[in-house]
C-alpha cells in the first residue's frame, strides 16, 4: 500500500516558503526533525531536497487537494 501524497509548505527565516509534495512517511521524518540543528534530505514527488532544519519556521500541510472550477459543491 503506498503513501498518500501531501502538499507542503516549509518556511525559512530569508527565504520564500519551499513548496513540496511529500508522502506521508516523508512528511513524518520532516516533522520528527524539526527543533534539531541537522541536515534532512527530504525525497519529494519530484526531487530530492536538503534541508537545514535550523533555519525552518513553520511547516505547512494542506488538509485537501484545491479544487479549481464551477459548481465544485463538496
């Protein structure tokens, strides 16, 4: 069974937020890092990134996917 895929933000001190589409496994390790002066390599959708954990603010999750169009009642 695989990871359902989360849409992410990660904001730095000096930085525009990072926008990432993580899985869930990836999105725990992220979370579990975070208050620790270390490197991540977190693996994206489409990328492999590196994070200095130390200079993240806030990390954002978005609940569900955006929806775009007309008559989109849910």
């Amino acid at each position: 069974m695989s990871d359902s895929v989360k849409r992410v933000s990660v904001g730095f001190h000096a930085a525009p937020p990072l926008g990432l589409r993580l899985t869930d496994a990836a999105l725990a390790d992220l979370q579990a890092g975070l208050g620790k002066a270390d490197w991540l390599e977190v693996e994206a959708e489409d990328a492999s990134v590196t994070l200095n954990l130390s200079q993240v603010l806030y990390v954002r999750v978005e609940k569900d996917d955006q929806r775009v169009g007309f008559g989109l009642a849910g």
